[in-house]
C-alpha cells in the first residue's frame, strides 16, 4: 500500500545493494534503479552515494531510510490490528534456517501450518548459522532458526528441541560394531565436516575441546557444505562424519550408514531467534507458537524414543 518507490528505496537502503534487493523483491535491477532514480528526483538530492562498486546512505538517504522504516512499521502494525479485529490470519513472514533444520525438520512443520493458515505466505531463507544470524540483526528476515549458540546478546534465542549428534560410518568400517565412540578416537580415520559458519562445524569443535580433544588433531579429509553431500561421501567410504541423527533416518533404515553414539552424548539445542524489541504480526505470533507446540510435541516423541531404546 506505501509508495513503491519508497519501499523499492528501504529495501536497497537495507541491503545495501541494487542485485540482492532485485532478488528480494522479484524486480529486474534496472526497475530497481528507476524507481530509486524517481525517488531521488522527487526529492531533488542523491539518497545513495555509489563509489567503486559499492553503495552507501547519503545523509539524505539516511534521513529517508529512518522515516521510511517507521512508515512500515506503522503500517504493519495497522495492517495487524484490523486483520485481529476481523479474525483473518494473513501476511507473509520471511523465515531464515540453517540448511539441516531447513531439510528436514521445517518441511513438515511448515506444511501442517499452511494447511491451518492458508492465507499465510511463508518465504524461507537457506543459510548456515552465521548467515541466518546476520539476517536476523540486518532485519532480513523475521525468525531465524539455528543449530547452534548465538552470540548476540541483543537478540532474542529460545530453545525449540534438543538434537542428537552421533558419528556416522559405513556398514563393515572398524567403528560400526562399537557401542559409542570417543571424541579422540576420531583423529585416527579421515573426517569429512561441513564448511565454516556452519552450525554443525562449531558444536563439533566446541565438543572436542570440551572433552580434551584438539580440533586441530582431526584428519579433515573433506569440507562439504551440505548433509546429502556428508552422507554420499561417508557411504562411498571416503571419511566418517559427525551429523544429527534427525538427518539420517533413510540412511539407518537403508542399511548404508552405521550411526555410532559418542560418548560422552553430544546434543545440541535448534533454537528460535529474532530481534527484542520488532513489532511482530499476528501471522508470526501465530507462526511462533504453532512451532512451540510442535517442537514439545518431536521433543516428546525423541525422550520417549530414547527411552524405550534404553529399557530394550
């Protein structure tokens, strides 16, 4: 409903780049440039200054950007409270998870929302941890969903389930018959692990060094920036890996991967995260509480699993 060149204008302004907003809006960069353009002749004044291939605010652009941003908050927040009065739950929310949560643990959450809340848009963003905080802080997206501690004291984290990690080998390999494996026992096979900024890389490190092991001793084979690219590698035999027992499930049943506990267990929290202090529309509260009561529910089922393997 805003003026589009004015939103055209806050989403560069955010970015800070033409490309990555024309991505983000679905526009070709040029539109995108025009509509800047026609902002910046309404106004008389350059609102970017745009120097060796970069862009940044002008003191008139960053005039614009604060204004710009407290007319979409308002109008967020007045988009809401009629929507609240009228009963309807609609609006897009822009969600960023970090690529194991994002494969196989939103689909099936994300899919039972949108058939309660049809009227809901849900745009998702793919990245590793670090990515998907740096989009929270930069307002990006919405709600982040991560697999490892967040730094940012600034933000808010809440803790939605407990994941398993364990060691997996393929079937026949020396550690497959074993009941748990230790963390220093590791160093002795090739290890494939996943790239840096990834969640799973830095909950791993951190195991290392909290039960006496060196990060530094492993014998990293391979940096893979994908599970599917982990599991293919490990069940052609070319190293062993640590991941979340949540991702391998069709492996284990398959019979071409051998998943071995560690000891001591290593678990990790996936966690929520958003900014403090945003206003957040009924379609994100609505989201947010959906996947609390899903993530008790996969909590639930996890215990009980564990359980029952236990009493076996």
């Amino acid at each position: 409903m805003a003026d589009r060149r004015l939103q055209v204008f806050h989403t560069v302004a955010r970015l800070l780049s033409f490309t990555k907003a024309a991505e983000e809006l679905h526009m070709t960069q040029p539109a995108v440039t025009f509509q800047v353009r026609q902002l910046e002749e309404y106004y008389n004044t350059r609102l970017f200054d745009r120097t060796h291939n970069r862009i940044s605010l002008t003191e008139a652009g960053k005039l614009v950007y604060r204004y710009a941003d407290r007319i979409f908050q308002l109008y967020a927040e007045m988009d809401d409270a009629v929507r609240e009065i009228t009963g309807q739950i609609s609006g897009t929310v822009v969600i960023g998870a970090s690529t194991t949560i994002a494969e196989y643990m939103l689909p099936s959450l994300l899919g039972d929302f949108k058939a309660r809340y049809p009227e809901v848009n849900i745009h998702l963003k793919v990245s590793n941890t670090e990515g998907i905080v740096s989009m929270v802080e930069n307002n990006v997206i919405d709600l982040g969903v991560v697999e490892a501690p967040v730094g940012n004291k600034s933000l808010v984290v809440e803790t939605c389930r407990m994941d398993e990690l364990v060691v997996i080998v393929p079937p026949g390999h020396p550690l497959a018959g074993r009941e748990a494996v230790r963390a220093e026992e590791l160093t002795d096979y090739p290890f494939i692990c996943r790239e840096e900024g990834s969640g799973t890389r830095e909950v791993i490190g951190e195991y290392m060094q909290r039960t006496g092991a060196s990060p530094g001793d492993m014998n990293v084979c391979m940096e893979l920036g994908s599970p599917e690219a982990i599991k293919g590698a490990v069940e052609a035999g070319m190293g062993i890996s640590i991941m979340s027992r949540a991702t391998i499930g069709k492996e284990l049943q398959l019979g071409t991967l051998v998943a071995v506990p560690l000891d001591p267990p290593l678990e990790r929290p996936f966690s929520f995260v958003h900014q403090k202090h945003k206003f957040r529309m009924r379609a994100m509260e609505e989201l947010l509480k959906f996947a609390r009561s899903y993530c008790r529910a996969q909590e639930a089922a996890r215990r009980g699993a564990a359980a029952g393997a236990a009493e076996g």
